[in-house]
C-alpha cells in the first residue's frame, strides 16, 4: 500500500521474498514499513493459548539479513490476539459437519502491542546478550530458545554489524558484541497503542 513517499507492506510469512522488492523501494525514495504480524494469544472454543513466537520473529527477520538495518526502513512486529472459529462445510445446497472435517478460520480480533525496528539498537532490545565471548548456543541458553533459533539470532546480529566472528570452538563460531549492552535496554523495546478490531484498519500504522 503506497501512501505519498510511504510504502506499507504487510507480510505474514517469509519476509526474504520482500527483500528485493524493499531495496528497490528505499532506492526510489520511498520509506518502508514491513508489518510482521505475530500470533501471541489464540482464542479457540477448547481454550486459550499463548504463544511465544520467538522462533518466527528470528526466522523472518533472518530472511532481511544484509537489508536491515537501513535508512526509510521500519519493520514492525504486531503482536495479535487472534479467535479461531470452526464452520460447517457446504456440500451443495446443505451445510454439513461430516466427522473430522470442518472449516477452520483463525481472525485477528485485538492487537496486543507493536514493536518498532529501525535500528541496530532497537534489534538489541529483542536479546540479552551473554557477557564476553560467546557462542550460539550460549545465546539461546541465555534467551530460553532453541539452538536453531539462537543460530538464526547470531546470524541477524553479524549481518547487522552488531556483534563479529573472533574464532571457533570446535565446530562452533565465538562472537563477540561490538558494543557493551547496559541491563536497561530490554526494558526501552518502543511499545505502541492497543487498539481492538473490527476489520483490520492498515491506517493505524500510518
């Protein structure tokens, strides 16, 4: 969506196959913004769940290694409530609920919160990096992921200039974080407005 020198684009899944796309944009002259939504709380007729999503949030972002950060770039990371609801299935003129299958559809329903990328600092925010040298998997120790997801977190970070490659241990790369990261920065992740939804409203972001 283009509104004046601004484009919008909203991506609910592989970021990577926008990266070109957006380079040519910023190129342009126009400033970007590239809505992730992330499904954090899903309402379901057996319950609540809540998801973490820290696996998603780093593989998209690993898909815009070597773009981001830049200048008229902004990714933001939209935090969902979403419902799920099951119908029956239309056979003909009839609705039916034949055994085991029903259609599914999952709507946003309230947005929990945004979270604003523009930075290298804002990245930072996401983490808590271990202290002196480190490997991958000492990160996702640290942060409660997965190996693969703090693998995919030290990816982002060299590619953003944030932390470099001083040697290996075994297989595995050591890192070492180009600058010091003070306890406060978690706590300053920018946190914009809640808001409810009827139909999702892309001029909220604007």
């Amino acid at each position: 969506m283009l509104r004046g020198n601004e484009a919008i684009e909203i991506q609910l899944s592989e970021a990577y196959k926008l990266k070109t796309k957006i380079r040519a944009l910023l190129g342009m002259g126009y400033t970007v913004k590239l809505v992730i939504p992330i499904q954090a709380v899903l309402e379901t007729p057996s319950g609540t769940i809540y998801k973490k999503q820290t696996a998603k949030i780093f593989r998209e972002l690993a898909g815009l290694a070597g773009l981001f950060p830049a200048d008229g770039l902004e990714v933001l990371l939209m935090y969902l409530k979403e419902k799920r609801t099951w119908s029956r299935v239309k056979r003909g003129r009839r609705y039916v609920m034949p055994r085991g299958k029903f259609k599914r559809d999952t709507i946003p329903s309230e947005i929990i919160k945004i979270v604003s990328l523009k930075t290298r600092e804002d990245l930072l925010r996401l983490l808590v990096l271990p202290s002196g040298d480190f490997t991958s998997f000492q990160l996702s120790r640290t942060n409660s992921m997965t190996p693969a997801t703090g693998s995919r977190a030290c990816y982002i970070l060299r590619h953003a200039g944030i932390i470099t490659v001083v040697g290996k241990r075994g297989r595995a790369y050591i890192y070492r974080s180009k600058s010091p990261q003070t306890n406060s920065d978690k706590s300053r992740i920018p946190v914009f407005r809640r808001s409810s939804l009827g139909m999702f409203n892309p001029a909220i972001l604007c």
